[in-house]
C-alpha cells in the first residue's frame, strides 16, 4: 500500500475493485498538517477518464503491471500495432492509450507495452529518446544563444521546439515526458 | 426527515469540535436528524454547556451526541444515515462503514482554506468503498463550499453585551476599574486576543503608552494567556489597559463577545470565520504550518479583502498581517501597530464590506443542503 501522496503521473492505482493509470496529480496543503491530492485518472479497463479527490494520506494499491517488449509496426486510422518479438503475436492500442506517446512511435521500434490481466494498456517511453529531424527552417546567422527557438519535425511527423543551431538531419535526445527537446546528438 | 452523521475526531484545542457543534445546530434548524459521533466529549462539553463529558451517549438540543468507542452499541441507530460527514478528513474505519444500511453519501467537508485552489476542489468526487464521496470545501469565495454564518451570530439581544457576557464569567466592569471613565476623556476600546503562542511586547506598550486611547484587552485561551502573562501582565489595570483573563467560554459566548470588540487577534478557522462575520478589523494568526506555508493563506486571503480596501490602507495591512504571522510576529514595529490602532475605524468600513461580501455570498449550510438535495438520496 502506498499513500495517495506519494503515486506519480504514470503508476496504476486500485481504487476499490478498478485499476486507474494516474494520469495527473495535484497536491494541495490544507489545513494544519492534512492536504489532499487530485488526481486525473484513466480506468484501465472502460478507458474513461475521470478526477478524484483523496486525502493525502489516504492509503491505495499500486498495481504492478505485466511489461513485454514488443516491436511496433504501424499505425492504421488511430489504432496502433505491436507485435511480440518472442511469440509473434500482435495486439493494438488506440491513440488513447497511447496519449502523448504515440508522437514518438516510429515503426520497427521496440517499445515496452504494459498489460493488465493480459489486456494492453499502455506502452512505457524511455525518459529520453534520440530522433532524427527530417524538416527545420534554417538558423539565422549570429544568434546561437539557444534561448530563440524554431519549429522542427522529427521521424515520425511530430513537431517540437529546437534551438536556431538544429539542422535538417541532425539528432536530437528528446525528453518523452515533457516531449520537449534536450540537446543535439550529432 | 433525512439523517444525518458527523464524524470528528479531535486533535487538539477546540477548533475542530467546534465547527461541528456549530454545523449540528444549524442542520437541526434545518430538519435534519443530526448524529455526531466524537472521540472527545470533554472538548465537546466545554463549549456546549449542556453536554456532559461523562456520557457516552447523549440527547443535547435535538443533537445526539455519541462517544466513538461505543459506537458499536448504536449501530442500528446509525444503520438508517442518509449523509455521513466527515468532518476535516476524519477517517470512518471499514467496520463503520458496513453499519450502513442503505446507500450513503459521505461528505468530506475540509479546514476552512482561503487559496483559489479550494474551489477547484470543492465537491469533487472522491474515492469510497460504498455509496458515493465528495469533498466539500469551506472557504471566501462565491464558488466555494462558503462558511459556517451560525444563525445565532445574528441573534443579538442584551446576552450579547460585552458587559453582560463579562459578568457572566465573574469580570464586573466597574466605572473605577475604567481610566476612560474615571477620566471621561479618552475613547476606551475593546480588543480581544485568541492566539497561539505570540510575542506581543510591542503591542502592548502600544496601547500601554498610547496618549490617544484607553483599552480594555480581553486574553482568551492559555497559549493567550502565557503569552501576556510572560510580558508580566496580570489581570487589572495598567496605565491604559484593563486586561481580563478570560475562563474558557462557551462557544455562543465566545461569539457574542468577538462581535462586541473593536477589533480581534484572532486564530485558526473556526473564531477566524466569527471576526469576518462580526465585520470588526482583525489580525488572523493562521495555523503555522511547515516552511511557512500559512503566509501562502495569508496571502490568499489578502487577495480578497484588497476589493474592499483602499490601496494605501492595504499596503499597510497586509505587511502587518504578513508579520504578524512570521516569527511569532516578533518583527512587528510599535509604529505599525500604532497606525493600525490609529485608523481602526477607518479600516473598519472595509471589514464591514467584506463581512457583507461573505454574508452574501457564501453561505456554507445553504451550499451544503442544496448539494445534499441535488444528490436525491
């Protein structure tokens, strides 16, 4: 059991007889010593997404969930496939699920998917990843400092903000959680 | 007639117990059938002077009150709620839980809090093995769970004068204990003081030393007490002052008399709610909480009463407040209590618009019954 205060963006909650993938949290201090946590929740299994208020202290499950890597291999009108590189079984995922990842997935790459009681999920990013931008206007001249930043495209067609200095062709490590750009490769 | 149970579970002081109190009277005004279950009926008879401490089941002014440890005892009493309250977070085990009978709505009604972020949560659902859980959040704003006016605030007959109130309590306010009226020259004015622990040496030789006005200074709760007692002052007058160390009162009492001030040092959500109503100037000394986080309240609270005061009057309000709530307010200067003494009436008109504000717009038990309605338990 762990209390409410203490579940990040990300682990899975049992509240009552339902899984929830914690989707956002705020913490709040009330009065004296107590505060309350708010979460945003995805209940595993319906997909609906729902806002709950506990008590900061108030104790819950974690659910642990079933990690197999799998590879993914395309995408077709928001449902997304993977297939399992032991037994060669696919499954797919909806853009949902997916969220925020889905602007990372390039085919063939191998990615963890999460399962519960057998049932895809979630897949798990690494916290950064390397990408290739395959289309940026060009830097001007002299303004290097990185503070001004520009639209690029990476592998994959999802847009981001890089410095002026990125190039077509460069690679650049990407934070998945903020889906924000970190730094130039090469 | 719906049923309803408030759980409390006191941690300290009066506070928490006293909102109860006060939510049981005007829920019972209402026609509801109100049970309170409570893990301190000492606390309880204390401000409600015709609770007894030593019965762990009781029938006091249509209020069941009911001793947690056995509770066990009544839960066919019990088996029929409609609305479980917890008041403040106050944890109802599995083994209560199951006493109920039918589908209940549990109610979590929170500290009073004076951050935006309260409405944000303010009945949002919340997470219960059996029937449906919603936070209920007391606070100043119009979108908020509002706070607990008290019918009887505004019940103000001869019992609710300052003198009467004293008089009860053994203090006679005779013309000769009275410098003002001995004199008949200086405005004599009336403050009173619940804190926790405080440094109050600058304030009092505010008072003690002003040429302007005399003061009666009215010293609640022990934590008050040791800290005027600590600066040497004793009972009886002083120069200007005419302090009185109160005896605990009863919560009706209490509240009559922070109506009947000129201005109040006052402390934690409950008594803090009473000065905004009564509409007098106060200093709120909130509940110190870890890394200061109570300026954060502090502020949040200065946000609102900056739409009822001039900017120049506030900007040296809420420094005085802020400080007052640092460092047991030990970088407060007699300057700056000075003009807060100075200009009370003045300030006063703010407070009287704010306590108007409140009046108006957020009234906890209109909120709290409109959303039990809504819920068509």
């Amino acid at each position: 059991m762990r209390i409410a205060q203490e579940f990040r963006n990300g682990n899975v909650i049992k509240m009552g007889d339902d899984a929830f993938t914690v989707l956002k949290t705020q913490f709040h201090k009330s009065g004296r010593s107590s505060a309350v946590v708010k979460f945003k929740l995805k209940n595993l299994i319906t997909g609906n997404i729902s806002e709950t208020s506990v008590n900061a202290t108030d104790k819950f499950d974690e659910i642990r969930l079933d990690r197999r890597t799998m590879q993914f291999l395309y995408e077709n009108d928001g449902m997304y496939a993977f297939m399992d590189q032991e037994t060669f079984d696919q499954l797919e995922l909806s853009s949902e699920d997916l969220d925020e990842s889905a602007k990372f997935l390039v085919p063939e790459m191998a990615i963890d998917v999460m399962l519960y009681d057998e049932k895809p999920v979630a897949v798990e990013l690494p916290n950064n990843i390397e990408r290739k931008v395959e289309y940026t206007e060009p830097g001007l001249r002299g303004d290097t400092s990185g503070r001004v930043t520009k639209a690029a495209t990476i592998e994959g067609g999802y847009e981001l903000q890089v410095p002026l200095f990125v190039n077509i062709g460069d690679v650049i490590r990407i934070d998945t959680r903020e889906c924000s750009y970190m730094e130039r490769v090469k | 007639m719906k049923q309803v149970v408030i759980f409390c579970e006191v941690i300290d002081n009066f506070g928490d117990i006293g909102v109860v109190y006060r939510l049981a009277r005007n829920l019972d005004e209402n026609y509801f059938n109100v049970i309170v279950v409570t893990n301190d009926l000492v606390k309880l008879a204390t401000i409600n002077h015709g609770a007894s401490s030593k019965k762990n089941f009781q029938i006091v002014e249509n209020i069941t009150y009911i001793s947690a440890s056995v509770l066990y005892k009544y839960q066919n009493m019990i088996s029929r709620t409609d609305v479980v309250i917890e008041a403040f977070g106050c944890k109802i085990s599995g083994d209560i839980l199951e006493y109920f009978q039918q589908e209940v709505l549990i109610i979590n009604i929170e500290y009073l809090n004076t951050e935006k972020w309260a409405c944000d949560l303010h009945l949002n659902k919340s997470f219960t093995p059996i029937g449906q859980k919603y936070f209920f959040m007391p606070s100043l704003y119009k979108e908020s769970g509002g706070v607990l006016f008290d019918a009887l605030n505004v019940k103000k007959g001869s019992c609710w004068k300052l003198e009467n109130i004293l008089k009860k309590y053994g203090v006679s306010l005779k013309p000769s204990q009275l410098k003002a009226k001995k004199y008949g020259e200086k405005p004599l004015k009336k403050i009173l003081i619940f804190s926790y622990f405080q440094e109050f040496s600058e304030f009092y030789k505010t008072l003690k030393y002003d040429i302007n006005s005399e003061y009666i200074l009215i010293l609640c709760g022990e934590k008050t007490q040791k800290s005027i007692k600590d600066l040497g002052v004793e009972q009886g007058n002083d120069e200007n002052v005419f302090s009185i160390f109160m005896p605990v009162m009863s919560q009706l009492d209490f509240d009559a008399l922070v109506s009947q001030v000129d201005l109040n040092f006052i402390r934690g959500e409950d008594s803090f709610v009473r000065a905004v109503i009564a509409g007098k100037p106060f200093l709120w000394q909130a509940y110190k909480q870890e890394d200061n986080y109570q300026i954060e309240k502090i502020k949040s609270l200065l946000a609102i009463i900056s739409n009822f005061m001039d900017s120049d009057v506030f900007e040296k309000y809420s420094q005085l407040l802020i400080k007052f709530n640092l460092n047991k307010g030990e970088g407060i200067l007699r300057d700056e209590y000075q003009w807060f003494i100075e200009n009370l009436s003045e300030i006063e008109k703010s407070f009287k618009f704010f306590s108007e504000y409140v009046v108006k717009n957020c009234n906890l038990v209109y909120n709290l019954i409109s959303f039990i309605t809504s819920k068509q338990i």
